[in-house]
C-alpha cells in the first residue's frame, strides 16, 4: 500500500511518501503499526487530533476500512480561506 505524508508529519517521519504492508483493515489499526515502525511515525502520529487521512483521495474518518485500498494519505487538519 502507498502511504503519503504530509505537512509537519513528512518532516516528522523523515519522508513523504512509503510502500508498506499491512494486515491493518482500518485507517486505526495501520496508524496503530505505523506508530510501531519508528520512534518518528510514533512521534507523528502520537496526537491523533491533529492528524486527518484520506483512502484513495478520499478523506475518511480513522475508522474507515482498508479494503481494496490502494494509497492512504495522513495530513494535518485543513483550514480555508
């Protein structure tokens, strides 16, 4: 699966963008071992607050389900102007 970062999460993680695999079948649980991979994706993602996702350019809420999913996207909250 292809996993984007963006904002102050891709500084934080160190890169922008990375292929994983994962028996995670929501966004919750692939947080859960991303946050198991590095003392950085742990730091990123620790206040889920401030973190949003989208599955497949679709924004989601941390339950979504991963089925036949082929990108998820983690970012901060959007705001407009």
């Amino acid at each position: 699966m292809d996993l984007r970062y963006f904002a102050w999460l891709r500084e934080r993680i160190g890169t922008g963008h990375e292929v994983v695999e994962t028996e995670a079948r929501t966004v919750a649980e692939l947080i859960e071992e991303l946050k198991a991979r590095s003392e950085s994706h742990a730091f990123a993602l620790s206040d889920l607050k401030s973190v949003r996702a989208a599955v497949d350019q679709r924004l989601v809420d941390f339950d979504a389900s991963l089925e036949a999913a082929r990108e998820v996207a983690l970012f901060p909250p959007m705001t407009g102007g």
